[in-house]
C-alpha cells in the first residue's frame, strides 16, 4: 500500500499540481485507507455488534502449564447461594466441577474453547460453542496469566444478568468413581468454594483485593504423587469485567 501511495503522488507531481494540494490529496487517500483498514479489524468491526462482553483474567504463582486443566466456571442460575466449586476427591462426577455450573472455558494443550453443559446430564455432557470471544496466549512472557473475554449475550444469554463464577485449576481429571487417585486443585478462596455472584448489567471491575479474603498463594496442598507443579496451579490474583456498548 505504502508504494502505492508514492506512486499516485508522482502522477499527480507530473501533471503540476502544487505541494499543498498534493498533500491534501495524500491525507485523503490516508484516510480512506486507514478507514478501510479500520473496518477489517476484527475488534471494531464487531465491537457495534457486541452490547455486553465479561473479561477474566487471573494470574498463577508459577506458569500457565499446557499439560493442566485451567477452567472458568459459569453458573447464569445466579443464586448466590449454589455455584460451581472443585471436585476434589471421589466419586470424581465429570472430574473438575460440581455444584452448579451452566457453561466453562476451559484452557488445555494450548486451546480455548467454551462449552455449555447439556441440562439433565449431572455436568457430565457438554457442547462445544467455539473459542471465546478474544482471548491472550498463555505461554507469552510473563507466561503465567489467562486472560479470556466473552460476548455475554451470545454465549450466556440475553437474558442472564448475574452469573456465579469460579476459576478451577487441576492437574488432571479423574472420571472413574471409585478411583483412590489424588489430584492437585486450586480455586477461589482457601476451600476452593468461593465463587463470585457478578452482576452483569452494570458496567465495573471485580479484583481479588475487593474480597475479604482475597485468593493467594500457598493455599495449594502439596501433591501425593511427583512430577506435580504445584504453583502452575496456585492461583494469586484475578479480575473481572463487565464492559457495556451502548
Ligand atoms: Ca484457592
Ligand atoms: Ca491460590
């Protein structure tokens, strides 16, 4: 495109056309350029089309490792009572999360994809819904952030206004009932059990340090059986955010 530019402004030099009109000329066709360039962005091109997005972003005390399992659990229910929390021990139910849960992002073997639980299946069918909306790449320095953003109304729904949310991290997913195997787990609060109930029609930033008890390091228990790296899984710190276009 740059030559392009050059080019026309030696046409339009040849047939005399004076150094302020030529400059005038220039910005104009900058502009229909960088116009156009604008409109193939994908970002502004659907940014219109996108009233409410949700941006997690969480950080680990180690790095993000593509072998585990990094989920954010979603629950449109909103009941702040009831909420997705770890699975932690047998029987293993869908080998991560329990409790109440309607849709996840899950990271793992270097991909995103979001999901949505089939209803009347105990968390144990899913479908596949694509890749989230924007999302980073986790093995990039400083390599221990996940950082995710959904089109709320697409993928939770026009209707759902608060959702309960967890961020559950594991080293492996156990699924055979009577299973003995142990399994290193991280998720929000000490227990793993404080989700976040977020409403999601008001435009704001959620932070760990908001919390009375904000997740931290260390709060990972050293697993049973080697190889394990306990801090690629030791969540330190996460936000939230709710953005909404007019
Ligand atoms: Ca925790
Ligand atoms: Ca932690």
């Amino acid at each position: 495109m740059a030559s392009g530019w050059s080019r026309d402004a030696r046409v339009e030099g040849s047939r005399g056309v004076s150094g302020i009109a030529r400059a005038g000329f220039l910005m104009v066709v900058a502009g229909i350029l960088m116009a156009t360039g604008c409109a193939r962005v994908p970002d502004e091109a659907a940014g219109p089309l996108v009233r409410r997005t949700l941006t997690v972003d969480f950080t680990v005390a180690g790095r993000i490792n593509p072998l585990y399992y990094y989920y954010i659990a979603l629950d449109t229910g909103g009941n702040p009572v009831e909420g997705p929390v770890p699975v932690v021990a047998f029987p293993w139910g869908n080998g991560w999360g329990t409790g109440k849960i309607t849709h996840f992002v899950l990271y793992h073997l270097g991909t995103f994809g979001v999901f949505r639980f089939v209803p009347g299946t105990d968390l144990l069918q899913a479908d596949a819904l694509g890749t989230p909306f924007d999302f980073n790449r986790p093995e990039d320095a400083p390599g221990n952030r996940i950082r995710v953003t959904l089109d709320v109304d697409a993928t939770l729904g026009q209707d759902v206004n608060v959702v309960n949310l967890n961020i559950i991290a594991t080293d492996r997913i156990n699924v055979e009932p009577t299973s003995l195997e142990t399994k290193v787990v991280d998720a929000l609060g000490f227990t793993g059990n404080q989700f976040l109930t977020l409403p999601l029609d008001i435009p704001q930033t959620f932070t760990n340090a908001q919390l009375t008890e904000p997740e931290q390091g260390g709060d990972v228990p050293p697993a049973l059986q080697p190889g394990v790296e306990e801090e690629d899984l030791d969540i330190i710190d996460w936000s939230a955010e709710v953005k909404i276009n007019q």
